[in-house]
C-alpha cells in the first residue's frame, strides 16, 4: 500500500496530466489517457488497465469526493 506522499504525487501527477490536456482542448478521453500515461510513467509495474482503474478512482475523486460506506 502506498504511503501518503506517494499517494499525494500520484494524483498530483495525474491532475497535472489531465489538466494540462484538456486546458490544450483535449477531449476528456484524451486527457484521461494522458493521465493514465503519467501514472504508468510512475508505476511502470502496473498494468495498463490496472492504471487506469486507479486514475478513473482518483478523478472521480477529484470531482465528487471519496465514496465513504457506513
């Protein structure tokens, strides 16, 4: 499991991706690639679709907060 600060860099990393995208006038699908590529820049162990799981979680989180279950 990763730290904090890793954690924080990774959506760091992926914001910056896909804000830098879509301000050029990406499409979302475009901009979510590129996040997807700047989180496999920084986990080259990880899987294709297994980053992008992680950088659809982390978006979704930037959008609508984290998902809580009581």
């Amino acid at each position: 499991m990763p730290n904090l600060s890793t954690h924080e860099a990774d959506l760091r990393a992926i914001a910056n991706a896909f804000k830098e995208q879509k301000e050029a006038g990406a499409v979302d699908h475009t901009a979510f690639i590129a996040a997807v590529g700047a989180y496999r820049l920084r986990h080259p162990d990880v899987r294709r679709n297994e980053a992008a799981l992680v950088v659809f979680q982390l978006v979704d989180d930037l959008f609508h907060g984290p998902v809580t279950f009581h």
